[in-house]
C-alpha cells in the first residue's frame, strides 16, 4: 500500500494512485500547482465547463491519457489521442469549440510505487490536452511531483520545427527533381528512339521486318543506334533500359545462381528481426516479449545476427570470385606488373565501389535525417535514436564508411554499420588478391592470421567484458562485439577462400558420396545449433566467448559447404530441368537390348533410360542438394536480389516513420507481427525499386560509360545490338 492525500485521511492503493495520477474531475473548480495567470485562468474556465457537463471540455479531458490496464504487462503508453485534441479547433467537427486554443503535450513520467509493485522505477508517457497557454513549467506543477511520481520532461506535440524552413528538406527535393527530370528525359529519348528503331525496319516487299520481329522476341532491352556522349548519358537515366535490366529473370550461365536466394533470404530475415524491434517499441503490452521468448522459434528473431554473416559471406566469395575471372580473361601480364600497377588497379576499384554505392546510401541518409526531425517533433512517441542529431553532426563518417568505428550514440543510420564493415573488407579484400597474383602463399598465410586473430580478439574481448550469450539480449555488447569489424572478418575471409575454390575448380570437382552425406549433415546441423541452440543452455564466460569467437565463421562454412554443392557437378550429371544420362549408361542399354531377344530394342533401351533417370535424379538430389540449388536459384528471386542494398538502406525508414507516426500504441500478437511484416517487406521492395531507378542504376551506367573512354579500343563503331549493353 501506498498513501497519497487526495484528501485528508484518505488512503489509497497503488492501482487507484495510477488511476489517478492525472484526473481532472478531482481538482473541483481550481487547478493544482503553481501556474501562470493566463493559464490558471483558462484552467479555470476548462474545469468549470467540465463540472457543468460541457461536450469540449469533456472532448479535452477524453483526448488526454490516463491508466486504463497492463501497467504490469509493460503499458507505459498513457497517451490519450493527439488527433482528438487537434479536432477541437475545427469549427465543422465541432459547433462549440473551446473559448481558447489548446495545445497537446506528452509528459515523461518516472512513476514509483511500492517497493514490491515497482522494484524498479517504470518510465511512463502520459499524454495531456490542455489550454496552450499552459506551457511545460505549468504541466509539471499541475502534475505535482512527489517521491511517487518524478516528471523528467514535458514536450509539446507538435514542436517548433518546421519541415518545409528546413534547408536540408529542399536540397533533398531538388536533388530528386533534378534525378526525375533526368529520367523522364531519358525514358522519352529512348522511347523515341525505339519508334524510329521500328519505322526504319519495317521494309516492305522483302521480308525483313518478321524476320527481325522474330530475333527480337524475348529480348529484354532494345539497342538503339546512339552516336556521342550526351545521348549515352541521358540513356543512363532511362527508366525503360534500367527497370529492364532490373526485373528481368535471366542470369549469366556461368554466374553463382545460389547467391540470389541467400542474398534475398537473408535480408527477409533482417526485415523479420527489425519488424519486431519496430512493434517492441511501440507496444502497450511490451512484456509479450517476455512470453514469445520461450517459443522456440523466437530464437530465429533472437539469433538474426547471422543474417549480416551471410553478407559478408556473399561479398567475400563474389569479390574474390570475379576478380580471379577478371584475371583469367585478360590476355596481357599487366596483373604481374610492379607496384605502381597494382596501387592504380586498386584505387581504381575501390573508386569504382566507393561512387557505385554513396549517391543511393547518401540520399537515404539524408531521408533519414529529415524524418527523424519530423518524428521527433511531431510523433506521440520518442524514438530512442538520435539521427535527426547524429546525421547532422557525423555523416561523413558514414560517406567515408567508418562509422562503425565510433560509439553507437553517436551512429546514424544504426544499421549502417553493416555498409561500413564491408567496404573496409573490401579494402581489405582487394588488397589481398592483388598481392596473391604475385605471393599467393605469402597472402595465403596472411589470410588464415587474419582469421585466427579475429577468433583470439573475439573471445578475449567476449571475457574481458563477461559476456554472455541469451537470447534475451542478442545486442549485447553492441560497441565491443556486435558491429566492430575486427569481430565481423571471419565469414568475408571464409566467402573469399570459397570464391578461390569455385575459380580454381571451374565449379566442377568430384566429392565421394560419403563425403557429400557428411557435408550436408554437419553444415544444416552446424548453422541449426548456432541459431537455435540457446534456449535452454546456459552458457558460462568461456563458452560464451567460444560462441562469439568462433560462431560467425561456423555459420560461413556451413554456408560455404551450401553454395560449393550447389554450384557443382558430379559425374557428368547436370541437376537442371531434366536431369541428363550419362554416356555410359546410354551404352549399357545399347548392350542390353542386343541380349535381349523377348522385347523390343526400343522397349528395353526406354526401360533402361527411365530406371536411370530415377537413379540420376536420386544421385543428384543426393549429391548437390537438389531441392536446395533450385530453390536458391529461383529465377524469380534474381531481381529481389538485385534490389537487396537499396531495401537494405530504406526498410528502417519505412518501419520508423509507419510505427512512431501512429496516434497511439499498438497491442501486439504474433500474427500481427507477421502481417507487418510481410507489409514490410513489400513496401521496402518498391522504395528500393524506386532508389535503385534513380540512383544506383545510372551511376553503374555511368561508371561503365567512364571506364570504356579510358580505354582505347578498335571497335569504336560496332554495330549489332548484341554489343550495346
């Protein structure tokens, strides 16, 4: 029990005391506190209509928060409704509006209620509607703090910032304008061109036009006839050519298909644990995380961190795969040149990387900045992140890509760390495979240092700072642990020794089937213990430091195992459509239907094929995984694969702005959960689709137009559509 004089020699207990932290129809005719004389004035005139039953004064008192249920379920919403409180100034919705102007407050409560109710105090944001007169000083007098009840801050809804004063607003707006502009002109320029492309070929009398019809059928993107620089450069802004190359379905055959369905499989899992972030921070009844955290299968939201893992994994293999093709292909010795070379070779990449990814992640950002200023000043609610601060004061560290470098107070775009660790694994990368043209040992037993010492500081940082793995904290230790790339470089190392192994085998090698059983059985059951091996194990400082030393590079083998199988053949048999009969079986059945007289030669060769068929198939689905490659190789999945980074970037955004723009909390349940989430997904997909149009596919379009005029080529004029793109 607790005691509060409401009125001499009352006493009260606690659930009523919350009942009654704000009531208005307790104050009579004179309102509680110290206020200013305009405000006391016109809380005079709101509580007199109140006790007289007056429809606005009841509207005010219905629009501001008070304690209904779940305080002990993690309600700390009492909020009331901010869009109530904005409709009392409307004339139409309402024939006798206050006889002055209101203003909606949140007040920040610390709220303390017995030692056994409350062990720890409970923050509580309690929404009021009042005169504007009154300000925050008057608030908190009227509230009467006590020992019960501390008021930390008091902020009017909205504030005093102003989206469209904003400059940062208009530069965002005129870049976009400009980028619109661009892509209208270069979506009609080729449009036209297409037209004149169709006029001119259409030659009447000698059947050249169904002919060239026919070749052009299935052919994703026309090749117009385009002479000079300003013509390629407004082609690069088309949104016909870009959303072509986007969409389509089809891939190079001699491309890593299985890394389409990793990337886009990983991402959902991203969107999956942030739509859960997002929901926890606006529920009413936030201990529901407590309950989902027995499930079972919350372990995949409470062990998502080996999504990134798969990242870093995907970059490595690609990055070392493509570039030892690059190698191959090229017919001179100027990959063996001197060091002067090699320094021009990588900072040609890393300027190739660095201009193809900052104009998309900047836009963003600068997204984020603005909206985040416009949460923080109009939502009900206070996100916990600084952006609108962070982002003005650190964005370069986030254009030069080392803002995981930094404290997490002082991050903006939280998530961006991930941009971050990669591309400094990329410097990283790259810095290897030029010096393994020369010393490939050297670079070889400088790999596995790496490796190793990222083991040996994972695991002596982890006890250091007693670590514990549970799924009841899957962000602890953020700043030491979670996001530093020293502690991140093991899965991008692992990708890189994939991708040497898939070039130096010409994704083609020969696996015993024991071997293949094993693969498969240790890989799935590695990567299922590391994701849901927690919920009933507790582990102490040394395996917990184990876990966090070693656990992200488990998870890169397992999924180095998935990508080899399925990017490789065994005995001739290819796992693509119908399955293929190797030569010798063909010759089996040539024999066999030579000795036997009883059936026909084709019934015992159709016989023979069909029982191999069904052996092949097995043998396949056995040895490569077939199920698994054909999943992962999806044609469907190639553009959500290419769409990746933009949505990346952008899903954060959209879950902020949807979930601290809401009026109120939300009442959270798993499948509601689920809904947002898949609401999620496809509202991340179409802003991604739109950055990718505007920004990602015309800078690579650039890029490309730059790089062709440094180099000298015969084939200035090279006519065909085949040579366009």
């Amino acid at each position: 029990m607790i005691t509060q004089a409401f009125k001499p020699g009352e006493r009260i207990s606690g659930l009523e005391w919350l009942q009654n932290v704000y009531n208005p129809h307790l104050w009579g005719l004179s309102p509680p506190g110290g206020l200013g004389s305009k405000c006391d004035a016109d809380m005079k005139i709101y509580l007199t209509a109140l006790n007289n039953g007056t429809v606005w004064a009841a509207k005010m008192t219905d629009a501001s928060g008070r304690y209904s249920s779940q305080f002990f379920f993690g309600n700390g919403f009492w909020l009331g409704s901010h869009t109530l409180c904005e409709e009392l100034q409307l004339q139409d919705s309402n024939p006798e509006p206050p006889p002055f102007s209101v203003a909606f407050h949140v007040a920040k409560l610390q709220v303390a209620l017995s030692s056994h109710l409350t062990p720890v105090g409970r923050q509580v944001s309690l929404g009021l509607c009042l005169p504007h007169s009154c300000g925050p000083a008057d608030i908190t007098s009227l509230l009467q703090p006590d020992d019960a009840l501390q008021v930390l801050r008091v902020r009017p809804v909205p504030g005093d910032y102003s989206l469209l004063a904003d400059t940062k607003f208009h530069v965002l707006g005129g870049v976009l304008a400009v980028v619109c502009v661009l892509i209208a002109t270069g979506s009609c320029y080729e449009l036209l061109l297409s037209r004149d492309e169709h006029t001119n070929n259409q030659s009447p009398g000698t059947g050249l036009s169904d002919h060239k019809e026919k070749e052009s059928i299935g052919k994703p993107n026309f090749c117009p006839q385009t002479e000079g620089l300003l013509p390629q450069l407004l082609l690069s802004f088309s949104a016909v050519r870009n959303g072509q190359k986007i969409l389509k379905c089809d891939s190079p055959q001699d491309s890593l298909t299985p890394i389409h369905g990793l990337r886009f499989l990983s991402l959902a899992w991203v969107i999956l644990v942030h739509t859960y972030l997002q929901v926890f921070a606006i529920a009413e009844n936030k201990t529901l995380r407590t309950v989902t955290e027995r499930n079972f299968m919350f372990q995949t939201i409470s062990n998502a961190t080996f999504s990134v893992d798969t990242f870093f994994f995907i970059s490595g293999l690609l990055v070392t795969f493509l570039y030892f093709r690059s190698v191959e292909k090229q017919q001179d010795d100027s990959n063996r040149r001197g060091l002067r070379e090699g320094a021009v070779k990588f900072m040609t990449l890393l300027f190739y990387r660095f201009v193809r990814l900052t104009p998309a992640y900047l836009f963003v950002l600068g997204l984020v900045e603005v909206a985040m200023r416009t949460l923080h000043n109009g939502s009900v609610f206070e996100p916990k992140v600084m952006d609108h601060l962070n982002c003005e004061n650190y964005w370069w560290r986030n254009a030069l890509y080392i803002n995981s470098l930094f404290p997490r107070r002082e991050m903006c775009m939280l998530w961006s760390w991930y941009m971050a660790n990669d591309t400094q694994f990329y410097v990283l990368g790259i810095l290897l495979l030029l010096a393994s043209v020369r010393y490939f040992r050297a670079v070889a037993a400088v790999w596995a240092v790496f490796l190793v010492s990222s083991w040996c500081t994972t695991g002596i940082i982890s006890y250091q700072y007693q670590y514990v793995a549970r799924i009841q904290e899957p962000f602890a230790q953020f700043d030491t642990l979670y996001d530093k790339p020293w502690t991140r470089v093991g899965p991008y190392l692992i990708g890189m020794a994939t991708g040497w192994l898939l070039h130096r085998t010409n994704c083609a090698f020969k696996i015993p089937t024991t071997v293949v059983i094993s693969g498969w059985t240790l890989a799935l059951l590695c990567m299922f213990s590391l994701v849901y091996g927690l919920l009933h194990v507790q582990l102490g400082m040394l395996t917990s430091a184990a876990y966090a030393g070693l656990g992200h590079t488990a998870w890169a083998l397992g999924l180095a195992w998935i990508v080899v199988a399925c990017c490789t053949g065994y005995g001739g048999v290819v796992c693509a459509g119908a399955v293929s009969v190797p030569y010798e079986y063909v010759v089996i059945a040539n024999v066999l239907s030579v000795q036997v007289h009883s059936l026909s030669t084709f019934s015992v060769q159709m016989l023979w094929l069909q029982v191999m068929r069904v052996h092949c198939a097995c043998r396949c689905c056995l040895c490569r995984g077939c199920i698994v490659n054909s999943l992962l190789s999806f044609r469907a999945l190639l553009p959500l694969s290419r769409l990746t980074y933009c949505a990346y970037l952008t899903h954060p955004l959209i879950m902020v702005v949807t979930g601290f723009s809401m009026d109120g909390p939300l009442h959270l349940h798993n499948l509601l959960v689920l809904i947002l989430y898949l609401g999620n997904m496809v509202a991340a997909f179409a802003l991604s689709f739109f950055i990718s149009l505007a920004f990602e596919a015309p800078v690579v379009n650039l890029l490309k137009i730059t790089m062709a005029s440094r180099k000298k080529s015969s084939q200035d004029n090279v006519t065909g559509c085949t040579k366009c793109h």
